[in-house]
C-alpha cells in the first residue's frame, strides 16, 4: 500500500539527511552533535552495544534515513516507540511481513541495537534483489502463508520477539498469519498488524460491518482474552470458528490463550503475548478492615471471578457465533425478501383473478335474478295449466261418462224389439235418400 509523507515529513526528512547520512559513513560521524541526540551506537553494524537514555527515537531513524526506502505512517513510529521501549536493549528477534523496498530492514537494526534477527519476508521476487550489509538481517522470499514460506521462517528461528505484517492488508492475509505467526511468538512477544484501515474497505476483503474483516477478527481477540467469563463450556477457538471456516485456518487453544492484552490504535493492532496464567484476571484483591456499607466484601478477599451461567443467554456463545448468525440471517432475510417479492406479484395475479371473478360473480348473480323471475313466472303459468287441465279432465270424465251413458241407451234401443222390426224401413229409407240424391243431380 502506498502512503504519501506529509509535507512536514518530507521537510524534515530532508533536513535530516543533509545533516547525516548513518549509512554512508563511520561511527564516527553519527554522533549526537550531528543530528540532535542520534547516538554513536546507531549503526547497522552495532551488536550488543549499549542503548542510552537518549537513544534515536523511530520518527529520528526514519528521519535520517537516506538508504533503502521504507513506508510507514508516522503515528505508527510513534507508537512503537511506546510499545518497544522494553526491547530497544535486548537482542531482538523480528520478523516483518511485507518488505518491498527494504528500507524497514534497514532501520530496525538501528533502532535495536542489539538485535539478533531482523528478518523479512515478501511475496515479490523482485524483493530477491536486496542486498544488506548487515549479516543479522535476513530475508525469505514467498507467500507468508504457506508452509514451506513459514518452514524457511522457523528455520532462521523458532520464535520471535516483535512480528509486523505489514504484508498484503487483506483479511484473510492478516487472520491468515496471525495463525500462523502468533504461536512463533516468544512470550513477552509483540505481535502488529498495520494499515488495518484496509479493513474498511471491500478491496481488501473488508466493510464497515463486514463480520469477517481483519478489524472484526481482532476485536473478536478482545473476547477471547475474556474467555473465562463467557459462563459457557465453550473453546476460546470456538470464537473464531466463522474465521477458521472462512479462511480455512486453526487456531490452537494454548496458542490463544496466551494472548495477554489487544491494543487499537488508527490502523493498527498490538496484541501481546504472556503465559496463559498471566492472564486470567487473577485473584480478589480485597484490603482494608472497616466495611461500613457492604460487610460481605472482607470475605470475598482471595477470591476468584465466577461467571453466571450463560447457556441460555440468547446473546451468549450458544451453538453458533455472532458471525455466523449475521451471515445466515442475511442470507435469510436475502431469500426471504426474494420470496416475499415472489409472493407479492403472485398476490396482484390473484388480486386480478378475484376482480374479474368478483364481476363474473356480479353478472352471474344478475343472470340468477333474472332465471328466478322466469321461473316463478313459468311456475305461475304451470299453475294455471294445471288449474285449466284439472278443469278440462274433469269435463273429460263427465263427457266420457256421458257418451258411455248414451251408448249404453244406443245399444239398449238396437237390442229393442221396435228397432229390429223397423230395420226393413231404415234400409229403404236409405235407398230412397240416395235415389232422390241422384235424381237431385241429375236436375241440378
Ligand atoms: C506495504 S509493503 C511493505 C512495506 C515495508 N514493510 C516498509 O515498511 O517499507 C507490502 C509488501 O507486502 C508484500 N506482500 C504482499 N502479500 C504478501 C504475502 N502473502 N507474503 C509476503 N509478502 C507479501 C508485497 O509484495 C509488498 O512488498
């Protein structure tokens, strides 16, 4: 990552190396006469020497320097100036991921005189090309984090005093090698992510609120230190479990146990490390005899923290982690929102299909109404038929009756004796009707 020196920076960086250039001469002409309190014992050469009480600060170091470049922000110079304070005397081990130029490398011997290792490690192998004077300074050439990167690592040493990533700045490089990194912490070690501001950005696999973020990832240290009060039987490396998963990494629980404190600064994280029984939060240090308001606390003196029980706290380590639960609840409420627009277009389908089914209904109901009035119509009509056909059924009987009735007269007068006797008569009265009919004819 490219940062810029402000304007002031840049004005007294070259103010300093005007004044001196450690690297071009002797001892001799880095005294502190030459620029302000740099002491004599500031070369890259020095091993073992004293360091005074007016030694270089970084910010004087990277001032002067005139060598191989090197980036840093210059609020990170004056923090380690704060966090290096114990180790500006003893004979460091170092190791710094990400070196580009070189120039780190460079400084660090000067600022720790008696360093024993300063080793460097870059994935560039244009890096291949640096050449120090200094024989304590070392570099690997490769991926940090792969195993035979960290093989060559370990190989130079097994552990390390003081480990800077200053490497690639992508979450997963960063959680990556602390994993890797932090066990090859030697106790009292320090380990420091810098330019965690990339943290903040999706370039370099971050987001404010991103759960997995190399910033989330550190902040989620803070509970791990913390672990004897979560009040659940859960493994400090249960915390990072969505991290593991993610960036396919492990963390040992020894290894995470003994990290003793996590420091944020702008863009930078320090974490420290001690053996695990430095850091528990030890025992109650109670002192006194008069106890006016809470008599209880006399006896609680020696004692050590007992977490409640948190296995049905909804908001505690239950069976998943705060990252995993915000990953699938996006997921969810993603899927869920697809399904309630889904469901929304099928609700106007079916909103149409009832309007036009509701004014199916409207004309079917009217059609109705207007059947009914036809049938009780044709039910009037029917009623009267059947009024009109009783009537004429009952005409029809009578008649029936009546011509039975006649026809039993008829046959009781042909059976009579007066009709067999005039039968002879009937018949010439028949023939005289038709002779007459003819004679009619024929005058007509
Ligand atoms: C910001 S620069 C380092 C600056 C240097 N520490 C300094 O103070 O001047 C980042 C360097 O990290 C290197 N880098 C990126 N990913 C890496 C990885 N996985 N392993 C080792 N080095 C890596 C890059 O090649 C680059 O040179």
């Amino acid at each position: 990552m490219k940062k810029d020196l402000s304007p002031k920076d840049m004005r007294d960086a070259e103010a300093a190396s005007q004044a001196v250039d450690p690297d071009a001469v002797g001892p001799e002409a880095v005294g502190p006469e030459a620029v302000g309190d740099i002491p004599a014992t500031v070369r890259t050469e020095a091993h073992a020497m004293p360091v005074n009480a007016h030694a270089p600060s970084l910010h004087d170091l990277y001032n002067v320097h005139s060598g191989k470049v090197s980036d840093k922000w210059s609020s990170y110079l004056d923090a380690y100036d704060r966090v290096f304070v114990d180790y500006r005397k003893k004979p460091v081990r170092l190791l710094e991921i990400g070196v580009q130029n070189g120039g780190s490398l460079e400084i660090w011997p000067r600022y720790f005189p008696n360093s024993e290792l300063i080793l460097g490690c870059d994935i560039d192998t244009a890096c291949s090309g640096l050449v120090f004077d200094d024989q304590k300074i070392a570099l690997v050439i490769g991926d940090a984090n792969t195993d035979e990167v960290e093989r060559k690592i370990v190989a130079k040493s097994a552990t390390f005093d003081i480990i800077i990533d200053d490497g690639s700045h992508t979450s997963s490089d960063i959680v990556r090698s602390f994993a890797r990194y932090f066990p090859h912490l030697s106790d009292g070690g320090v380990f420091i992510a810098e330019d965690l501001h990339c943290s903040y950005w999706q370039e370099f696999e971050g987001g404010l609120y991103d759960p997995l973020s190399s910033m989330s990832f550190f902040k989620r240290l803070l509970d791990v230190v913390n672990h004897e009060h979560w009040g659940l039987p859960r493994f400090r490396a249960d915390a990072l479990a969505t991290f593991s998963d993610r960036y396919k990494t492990v963390f040992g629980e020894a290894s995470l146990a003994s990290i003793h404190s996590v420091e944020f600064l702008n863009s930078l994280c320090i974490v420290t490390k001690r053996p695990s029984p430095e850091n528990v939060l030890g025992t109650r240090n109670v002192q006194g005899r008069i106890a006016l308001a809470e008599r209880e606390m006399i006896s609680l003196a020696g004692t050590t923290s007992k977490a409640f029980d948190q296995a049905a706290n909804p908001w505690s380590l239950v069976s998943t982690t705060m990252e995993e639960e915000i990953g699938t609840n996006r997921a969810l409420v993603t899927s869920r929102a697809a399904r309630i627009e889904e469901l929304t277009r099928e609700v106007a389908v079916i909103r149409e299909q009832l309007r036009s089914g509701r004014a199916q209904i409207a004309r079917m109901e009217a059609d109705l109404v207007e059947r009914a009035e036809e049938i009780s119509a044709a039910h009037a009509t029917a009623s009267v038929l059947q009024t009109e056909i009783a009537r004429a059924q009952a005409v029809t009987t009578e008649l029936q009756a009546r011509i039975e009735q006649s026809e039993r007269v008829v046959q009781e007068f042909k059976d009579s004796t007066s009709w067999r006797i005039t039968s002879p008569l009937r018949a010439l009265s028949a023939i005289v009707t038709r002779l007459l009919r003819r004679i009619a004819a024929v005058f007509r």
